[in-house]
C-alpha cells in the first residue's frame, strides 16, 4: 500500500469533514458471478396464467442464506414485474407501487432468518386490453451488509499500521428470473447479478461486492 497517497487521502477527507470521528477508505472493489439459481441469496420464481380476459401472476421469494459467505440480512429488496401491454383493472396483494412506466414494485424490506421462516408470496392481476399477455420477466435487487457473496476478504501483513474495522458490502442490480421455452408458462430462477447503485431492471450482468476500512 503507498502510505503517503493513503496519508494524503485521509487528509483531504478530514479537510472535507472536519467533524467526523473516522474515515472511510475502499480498499477493494470487484465484480463477481456465480451461475446457478443456488448462488443467489434471495431465491425467486413466478407463475403466470394468461386468458383472454384476465392474466394472473403468482412470484414466489425466499431467502437463502448458504449463498453468501456469512448469512446477513438482506435489505432495500425490490421486486419488480415489468407490464409490457395496455391493461387495466390491475389488482396486487400486497400493495404495491404501480408506475406510469406500467412498472410494478414490490418492497418487502428487510429479509433475514430471524423475520423470513419461509417462502413469501405475492400476486398481481389485470386484464389485458390486446389479447392475451405473453409472459414476461420477473426481476429483484437488493443489498446488503456485512458479507460478500465470493468470500474474498482482506488481511493486512506488517506492523507499519492495522485496519480498526472492516466493512463488507454486496449490490445487486437485478436477479432475473427468466421465461422456459416450454407450452407451460411457468417462469424459473436465473441466478444473474449486476453491479449498479441505482436499480436497472432485466439487466442481467455480475454482483458488485467491496471491502473497506
């Protein structure tokens, strides 16, 4: 590490925050892909039925903690269900944030073992005003604290300074679960992860994870 650009960083933060009692520095800052519907830390699936007059679709979430390296909770958990067609009548259980983009949002917060014992459901239904609707993506992103998904870490060798604490933090974009190309219109989990901050849905790509101290 070159401890005078580390030295001359940690100056310009405390020029920029006089006040704070300590400093963040990001050490390492990496993308990180695992195929397979087990390497995803929130586990989804969905079903459709698609009639004339109505379409119903059922998702399916749960949590699973052996995908990340130290079970953590997983937080800012969105569950989007893009509505690609003119509908109308759109009833959702629970509520749910609908957009004029024809986007829904499912914010179920928080997930961890101690508040998800099991599987969480959640519908929507409308009816479609140009025939049947094709089935369609059904997508989540989230983060969360104190794990990674690789199980990379960081250990510091020498005595010339140490790390008082380190923190541990993956991102994803979306997990996409993604549409069999089979007469049953059943979707199944495609475990793919992006690295953002901001969500973009059906944007399939890697997870984002870092260490800092």
């Amino acid at each position: 590490m070159n401890m005078s650009a580390l030295t001359g960083h940690l100056q310009r933060q405390a020029e920029q925050s006089p006040a704070a009692s300590y400093y963040n520095v990001v050490l390492l800052r990496y993308q990180f892909s695992k195929p397979g519907a087990q390497a995803a830390p929130l586990q989804l699936s969905a079903r459709w039925q698609c009639g004339r007059a109505q379409t119903q679709v059922s998702v399916e979430y749960s949590y699973c903690p052996s995908a990340m390296a130290l079970p953590s909770p997983l937080t800012n958990v969105q569950i989007l269900l893009p509505v690609e067609e003119p509908v109308t009548n759109v009833r959702l259980q629970p509520a749910a944030i609908n957009s004029r983009d024809l986007i829904i949002f499912w914010d179920p917060g928080a997930i961890s073992p101690q508040v998800s014992l099991g599987p969480g459901h959640l519908s929507a239904s409308w009816e479609p005003l140009s025939g049947p609707s094709m089935p369609g993506p059904v997508a989540a992103h989230f983060t969360s604290e104190g794990s990674t998904l690789s199980g990379v870490d960081v250990e510091l060798v020498g005595s010339g300074y140490r790390m008082s604490l380190v923190k541990r933090r993956f991102a994803t974009d979306c997990i996409v679960c993604s549409v069999p190309l089979t007469p049953k219109r059943t979707l199944t989990m495609g475990a793919k992860v992006v690295k953002h901050h901001r969500p973009r849905c059906l944007r399939p790509g890697r997870v984002w994870s870092g260490l800092r101290c």
